[in-house]
C-alpha cells in the first residue's frame, strides 16, 4: 500500500466563481463568520492576505473535533482561478508528514466548479485517506455558496 495519495474532490456552484477565488485568496479571515461551523477563526501569521509565501493560521472543527493547521500560501494563479497551501504544522500532520492542498475554480457563465485537491503522504499505511476532510472541504464550499446567493 502505497504513503503518498493524491485526492480531488469537485462541486459546482451556483454563486460566482470569481468571488469565491477572491474570497478564499483575499479575504479568508471573513470565511469564520460565512461558516463558523466549519471555521473558528483564521488569521495571518505573516506576509498579507492573497500573497505568495504568507502563512495562515487555522481555527476548523473536523469529524467534530476542534483542530488547528498553520499553512503557508505556495501558489496563486490568476488566470486559472487556483490557490495552493502547504501544511506547515497542526493536527494534521500528526497523521500526514506532508499535505499539501489546493483549489480551483472553473467559471463558464452561471456554472462554476470548484475543485479541491490534496497531495499527501501517510506517517504509516494505518492512516486513512483524508475523504472525511475532502467532505469537510465540499461542505465549506456549499456553506460559502448559500451565503453568498443570499446576499
């Protein structure tokens, strides 16, 4: 059984692409107040929102347990809608000695789909894959997207 795994997860969504991209790069720390079941709290520990190179702190509940992550911002791309963060230290890497994620987001008129990958690799081949956080990465979508077709 192989360590290293790799993961996609997509959803489509009804609210607009691009706002959602500038929400998750540019404005994070706004995400605790769209879904505080999700998110407890999200602030920057260096550089600035939406830059290369800058790292975040996480707040999150998963499989109904308060836990943190610091990661730092790898990749931004523009044109393709996508941002990509490695895991630097928290709870996940008690299971993972290395995670990286990332998102995208395809717009085309009224349909968007939002794409979250993980790469990643196990301490040990006890570990699990990570489909209960990829389910805890769709839920967040959704929870963003109701939010903001409510606006």
């Amino acid at each position: 059984m192989s360590l290293t795994g790799h993961l996609v997860g997509q959803i489509s969504i009804k609210s607009d692409g691009n706002v959602f991209h500038e929400l998750v790069k540019d404005k994070p720390h706004h995400i605790p107040n769209i879904s505080p079941r999700h998110i407890q709290g999200l602030d920057l520990h260096e550089g600035e929102f939406g830059a290369v190179g800058s790292v975040l702190f996480f707040n999150y509940i998963h499989d109904g347990k308060a836990k943190v992550a610091k990661a730092r911002i790898e990749a931004i791309d523009e044109e393709k809608k996508s941002m990509t963060l490695k895991v630097l230290e928290g709870d996940l890497l008690e299971l993972y000695k290395s995670f990286v994620l990332s998102n995208q987001v395809e717009t085309k008129g009224e349909n968007n789909l939002v794409t979250w990958t993980f790469d990643y690799e196990k301490v040990n081949e006890n570990v699990e894959d990570p489909n209960t956080l990829m389910d805890f990465c769709i839920n967040l979508t959704k929870e963003i997207e109701t939010h903001h077709l409510q606006q």
